[in-house]
C-alpha cells in the first residue's frame, strides 16, 4: 500500500473515506484516486481498450461482456480491422497510427516494437474509468492520478515474458543480427511493460495461473474473475446413461491417452471419446471395445452425449477448462485432474452438494481410483447441483462480477447498478444487411471453402441454407454459423452435366425448395447465392419473398462447363430474377456477360480471398514430420495435385507426366465430390497399367491442406478446361511451393508466367513433365516462385479484402 496516497485520503470528506477504506479492501485494487471519488453526482465516463481488433476469439468474448457492463464506453484499439462489429454492439473504435501504416491490416503484429508508443498516443485523459483488456500492451494506455485503470489481463504479454525463448526458436530467431535485434525490442518491452504495470489501479486477471504470472512480473495482486462460458447454449439433463466421456481436442497436454488406457483397464465401464487432432493414431492404438472413439463431432452431439454421460472426464491441467464447466450446466458431474482450473471450477466431494471429484496424478492408476470413489459416491452429485454451479461461470455471471469489482474500486460508480442485458441485433446497426446464403452442396468444394470465409465474418447476420447434407453443414455450424439443411437431396440427381429437366416428382421438390427457401428470405434483405443450382431456386425465391439476388458466380458458364439446357436457365434467370453478380475472375465475368449479355455495371469482380494463418502456422514444422504424418516418402521429390478427382482438374495428366519423369513421385489429394466415382477407377486403373503404384500416393480428401501442400516440393493444377479461379494456386503460393498451373481462365489473373508460378498447356503432358523437371534442377527458379507467389497471395487474394469487397456489394443491393 502506498502511504503518500494514504495521507492524501486524510483530507477527504468523512463520506469518502469510508469508500476510499472499502476500496483498499478490493484485491487487486491500489490506492483510490480522488477525482473519480468526488465526481458522484455526474455522469461516470468510462473508456475500454483493448490491444487489437481483427477477430472474434477468447479475448473478445470477455471484451463483449465488458462492453455489455458499460454500454455507453467509448472504445480504444491499435487497429481494428473487424468486418462484424456486432460483439461490439455496434460500435466505432478509435484507433492508433498503426492502423494506417503499409500492410497493418495483416501484418500488425509486425508492428510490435511501435505498440507502446502507439498505445501511448490513444489519448483517454477525458475519462473518469479506463478499463484495458489486455494481453499485449493495451495495459499501457496512458492514465492520470484523477483517473481509474482496471485491467483485465488475459495474460502478460507473452512472447516477451517467460515464452521469449520458445517465440525466438519458433521464429528462427536464435543468432545473427536480427536475433539480437529482435532480443533488444523484447528487452525495451519488458522494462516498459514493468514501469507502466504501475499505472494500473487494479488488475484482474483470468485465472489464477495468470494471476500468479502477474504476481511474478509485476509483484501485484490480482482479482480472479473467470472468462464467461455460454452455458446458456447447455440445458439440464437428468436422465443419465451408464457411460463415460471425454472431449477436447487431442493434443499431448489433454491426455486423453490415459484416459482411455484407463477404461481398456475396466472393460466393464464404457467410454464415449469425442474429438480429433494429431494424438488421433495414439489413442486409437489404446481403445479397447468399451470405448467409441467418435472424432469431432458438431455442437449438437457434443451437447447430447454431454447431457447423457453418467460423468465427464478431464485429464489436463488447464488455467480454466470451459468443457468442465460446460459437462456441468449438462448437470453431469465431472471427474478431473485436481490441478489448475478444475479446482475452481468443480466442488469436490469431500464438500457439501459436490458436483465432481479430483484424482491427483495424471496417470491411469488414480483415474480408476478416481472411477471407483465416483461409483461409491454416486447417489451424491445431483445434475441440478451440477447446473447450479456452472451457472456460476455463465456471461451474466461474468458481468456481474466484473462490473461490481469495478464498482467497488470507483467510488462514483457507488450507487451504480448493472445495466440490464440486452442482446445485441446486428440488423439493428446502420445500413448492415441481414443476408440468406444459399448452396446446393453439402460438400467441401472450393465454392463451399470461399463460402465458409464470408460466413465466418459475417456471422452475426448471416443464414445458410443448403439443399444437401455433409461435412459442409458441420464446418458451417463449428463456425458458429445458423445454418439448415432444407429437403436434402431433393436436387441430387439434377446433374450439372446431365441437362436432364426436372419432372414430376423432382419439380415438386423443386417447387417446395423455392417455398422454404422465400420463408426464410423474408427474415433477410438480400439472398446471396453462392452456387449455379442454388441461384436458380434463389431467383424465384427472391421473386416470391421479394428480395434481391446476389448470385457469387464461381463458374465459366461456357459450353465446356455445362449443357445446353443449364446455360439456358442461367440466361433466362440473369434475365429474370439477378439484381446483382459477383464474379470470382475476370474470366468468369467475361463467360458470363458473354452468354447473358446482362447489364456489366451490375457485375463486379472479386477474387477469392485465403487465409495464410494455416500455412503460417506451420513454418517451423519440418517438411520430414509432414511427410511421415502423411505416410509420403522422404526422399522423393514429390508433386501435389489437390483438387477434386474430375475429369475436367485434369488429374491424368499429372499421371501421363509421372511416367515421363521416372525419377518423381505424385500425390493425389482429393476425392471425386460431385460422383465422378468413374474417373477415380480410371485413374487406379492407368497406375496399375504403368506400374506406378511405388511413386504415386492417392491421398483421398484432406481437411488440412496446409499440411498437405506443405509435405510436396510442388504443386501443380493441371485443369483440361478454363479454371474460373483455382483457389489450390493461392494455396500452394501460401505454402511457399513453386506452382504450376493450366495456362487458361482465371489463373491468368493469378499466374504471371516464370514470375510467381509456371503457367502449362492445359492437358499437355510433355510440356508438365519438361517444366517439372526445370523446376527440380534450378533452385533460383524454385526460390524465385516462392518468393514472388507468397507476396501475390498475400498481396492480393487477402481474406480481408474478398470479405470486405463482398460485404460492400450485398449492403449495396440490399440498400437499392
Ligand atoms: N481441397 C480440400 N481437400 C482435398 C482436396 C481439395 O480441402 O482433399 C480444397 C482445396 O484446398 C481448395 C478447394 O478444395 O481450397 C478446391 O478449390 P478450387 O478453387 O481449386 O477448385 P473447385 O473445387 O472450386 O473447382
């Protein structure tokens, strides 16, 4: 405690004191300044800043509640480069210089060694509250002595504490002259993290593991107050089942592994397992017949198998563990590791109305012990009990204990109360349009994977429906995503190449798809169709709900793409029923305007836009590791084809290539999406014929691209016919592969010749196989490829800019 302020204190009025003697008693809170405590009678400003806003993670959730507790906040950012501001409420932020420097929007953390300076220039001096929500440097936000700085500390900035050494190993960083730089900025950083730690009134932070990090380094006290959980998506199960489970994500530290030896040591106990990730093979390897492995499974069977386990498991040590709390407002008890944040989270048996018990060793020992204490218990733990205590840790819960903490440290805010929750309606703030998204597919096409991008930004105003089951409804709904899957199949036998015209039985099918796709249009001020079958049932959608139709045409609508009959009905519908169309190329736009002759003002073209953080994620892991995981030979020069498996990608010439080029192996990934079943056999069939079973692998459909791509020495796209965009080119220019591409369509947009990539003859196999082996002899040519094709994907085909570019035309159209 500080004595000088102490005596300070002494001159206040007797009322003030009293709060001022409260205040000292708040953990975490350091001496009361006095303007805020003589300002009771006016209006208390507060101000929130937060270190960057460019998603919508961990951190901002707790940002949402806070900004919830203080709605009428200004807010205060580096950068804020957001496309749905709904957890904001709505809300513009003011931002630093970073925002403008060259590249902010995907390279700000770059801009590390300015951040304290920036943060600095955020001028808050007319607030009476400044609450920072901090994990970098938002903390340091310049406060005077009239004002209070709370701090909510997700955790000290990181890569500058005890993480340095593993964020310099992991950045290559460990010698040579920008090493030492590098070690100089984290150097300038800790001092100026310490020396402005001491302008923060009181520190709250999101765990105790994080409370005794600020302990460490900055020698004060922290409130804990736990991250909100939604345990309001979870409901109350009494109705229990005789088996066990566990979920999360299998990685080493969860050690699922054990668990699951555990139960294959008591066959007589069954053992639901849900979730997947790289110890995948390991536990696998360790199940026996009573425990289903189930993989990731979406939200809804996550929830049904967590209301009807008898108990949850946990294994890990975590700061928190939302899933414990999670199996808890199922009001199933919990069986955990008694380290870390379990320990806060679940009442342990030996207590009154116990809701889980601990077992104190990470090995599978104690968890059947652990398993036998539960069985002798198990009359004890009540679901309601259960529930009752998650609810300790729901959103509202949050807001009530953040906002009475900030109550107590701010004498104005005295007689404060916590302003009732009203959920925030994104269709409410100006000008955003609510949009229905419409895809014939359930499939992950390259169509559905460009879609998935928008609906990640747009979430909060956007629906899916889709005409068809699969994988993609599940990436749409771990998304976070609304989405429905209205009368599958009813369109899966009107082939895009078959021309055959719905009849009968199909048109009926037809016709109540355009119903129940116009109910759910009149919720939306435009329909955005993202595939060729779902504009047409959008064109009389929109007719009968009367809304706009966006159409996102990611196809050459040319007779070499589809039939006859199909570009008549594209032609008759651009006519009939298009305001708008979003081209993903210049080539696709062309095609189109060509067979439509639709008004070309009305047509924009947009390219796909691509994440880098996925093939980012994966510069320090070596090529050797990927290709083990992957099953790949180390030592083969190996060239990746990742498309669907259709005839029109071509993958055959990449085979007639391998046999001109004996010494190189190919990898196929991908599967026949759209029943090109005919062409896989084929294909089996031409490496049988050739013996080329030892050095081409068929890989099937991947989900992790990135790794994939990462694995080969090229990549090639080998189209036989124009491509309209080709999204595997951005990708492989993102995982630093030199590519070759079909010279023909939307590549061209993409593919400056010998610059960034290699363009080919489509279907010519000679002339691949020449420029394969170019490119396995010549490492400048390699490194040149690489270097230019990294720069264009993320120079030009940028997630940001292809959200923005189609969030600005849907607002255009819906505002028409
Ligand atoms: N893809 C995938 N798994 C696979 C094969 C392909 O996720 O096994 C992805 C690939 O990475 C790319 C998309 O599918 O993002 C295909 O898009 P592209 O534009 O190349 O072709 P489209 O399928 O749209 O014709």
């Amino acid at each position: 405690m500080n004595h000088e302020v102490l005596e300070e204190e002494a001159v206040l009025r007797p009322a003030t004191r009293s709060a001022l003697a409260e205040l000292t008693s708040v953990p975490g809170v350091q001496a009361p300044p006095r303007r805020a405590a003589l300002r009771a009678d006016k209006t208390v400003r507060v101000a929130i800043v937060h270190d960057w806003l460019v998603t919508y993670a961990g951190a901002e959730k707790v940002l949402e509640q806070i900004v919830a507790c203080f709605p009428d906040a200004d807010l205060f950012s580096l950068v804020d480069f957001l496309d749905d501001r709904s957890f904001l409420r709505g809300k513009r932020v003011t931002t630093s210089f970073i925002q403008k420097l060259p590249l902010a929007r995907t390279k700000y953390r770059t801009y590390l060694p300015l951040m304290p300076l920036a943060i600095e220039q955020l001028d808050v001096s007319a607030y009476d509250v400044v609450i920072s929500s901090s994990h970098a440097v938002a903390k340091g936000i310049l406060t005077g002595p009239d004002q209070v700085h709370i701090s909510y500390v997700h955790s000290p900035i990181r890569y500058a504490w005890d993480l340095q050494h593993q964020y310099l190993r992991q950045s290559k960083l460990t010698n040579g002259p920008k090493s030492a730089m590098a070690r100089l900025i984290l150097h300038y950083i800790r001092n100026w993290d310490i020396r402005t730690s001491n302008s923060v009134d009181g520190f709250v932070a999101n765990s105790e593991f994080i409370a005794r990090r600020i302990k460490k380094v900055y020698q004060r006290d922290a409130q804990v107050i736990f991250p909100p959980v939604d345990v309001e998506a979870f409901s109350l199960c009494t109705d229990k089942e005789d088996f066990y489970l566990t979920a999360s994500r299998m990685v080493p530290y969860k050690k699922i592994d054990l668990i699951v030896e555990a139960f294959a040591r008591m066959p007589e106990r069954k053992l639901v397992v849900i979730g997947d990730g790289p110890d995948m093979q390991k536990i696998r390897a360790k199940a026996g017949p009573n425990v289903e492995i189930m993989g990731y499974q979406p939200f809804k069977v996550l929830k049904d198998r967590m209301s009807r386990a008898k108990a949850f498991v946990f294994a890990a040590e975590e700061d928190f563990g939302i899933s414990v709390v999670e199996a808890q407002a199922c009001g199933t008890p919990v069986i955990a590791y008694g380290k870390g944040g379990a320990l806060e989270t679940v009442r342990d048996v030996s207590e009154s109305r116990p809701t889980g018990l601990f077992f104190d060793e990470q090995n599978a020992e104690s968890i059947i012990a652990a398993l036998e204490r539960f069985d002798e218990h198990v009359k004890r733990f009540s679901p309601a009990d259960c529930r009752h205590n998650a609810e300790q840790f729901s959103a509202a819960h949050f807001r009530e204990r953040f906002f009475s903490h900030v109550r107590a440290a701010v004498p104005a805010l005295r007689t404060a109360t916590l302003p009732p929750y009203v959920p925030y309606k994104a269709e409410a703030a100006a000008g955003a349009p609510r949009i229905l998204a419409v895809d014939q597919s359930g499939v992950l096409g390259g169509a559905e994977l460009s879609l998935l991008e928008i609906v990640k930004a747009l979430r909060s105003r956007i629906e899916v429906v889709l005409f068809d089951d699969g994988p993609f409804r599940t990436a749409l709904a771990k998304a976070g995503a609304s989405v429905e899957v209205l009368e599958a199949g009813a369109l899966r036998h009107v082939r895009k190449q078959g021309g055959s015209l719905p009849k009968g039985q199909a048109l009926k099918g037809l016709v109540s798809l355009v119903r129940a796709t116009a109910k759910r249009a009149r919720k939306a001020d435009v329909i955005y169709a993202n595939t060729q079958r779902a504009m047409v049932i959008g064109a009389f959608a929109g007719k009968l709900a009367r809304r706009p139709v966006v159409w996102h045409l990611r196809d050459i609508v040319s007779p070499e793409h589809f039939g006859g009959k199909q570009l008549a009905i594209i032609k008759w519908c651009a006519r009939f029923g298009l305001a708008h169309v979003i081209a993903n190329s210049a080539a696709s736009a062309r095609a189109f305007t060509e067979l439509t002759q639709f008004d070309e003002k009305r047509v924009d073209v947009v390219f796909n836009g691509i994440s880098a953080a996925p093939f980012d994620a994966l510069r320090t892991v070596p090529q050797a590791t990927l290709r083990q995981r992957l099953n790949l030979p180390q030592d083969a020069f190996l060239v990746g084809s990742f498309s669907r498996l259709a005839r029109w990608k071509g993958q055959h010439v990449l085979l007639e290539a391998m046999v001109l080029n004996p010494q190189m192996h190919a990898v196929l990934v991908g599967a026949p999406l759209f029943g090109e079943d005919q062409y896989e056999i084929e294909l089996h069939a031409f490496v049988a014929a050739h013996n080329l079973g030892e050095r081409v692998h068929f890989l099937g459909f991947q989900h992790d691209i990135a790794a994939c791509m990462c694995a080969v020495d090229a990549v090639v796209h080998t189209s036989i016919t124009p491509e309209p965009f080709g999204r595997v080119i951005v990708e492989g220019m993102l995982a630093q592969r030199p590519v070759v591409a079909a010279r023909a369509g939307g590549v061209l947009e993409i593919v400056d010749d010998y610059e960034n990539g290699v363009l080919c003859t489509p279907g010519d196999a000679h002339g691949l196989a020449d420029t394969l082996a170019e490119l396995r002899s010549n490492d400048e040519l390699r490194n040149r490829l690489v270097r230019n094709g990294y720069q264009t994907a993320l120079s030009r085909f940028g997630t940001t800019t292809y959200v923005d570019g189609v969030a600005r035309i849907l607002k255009g159209v819906a505002g028409r």
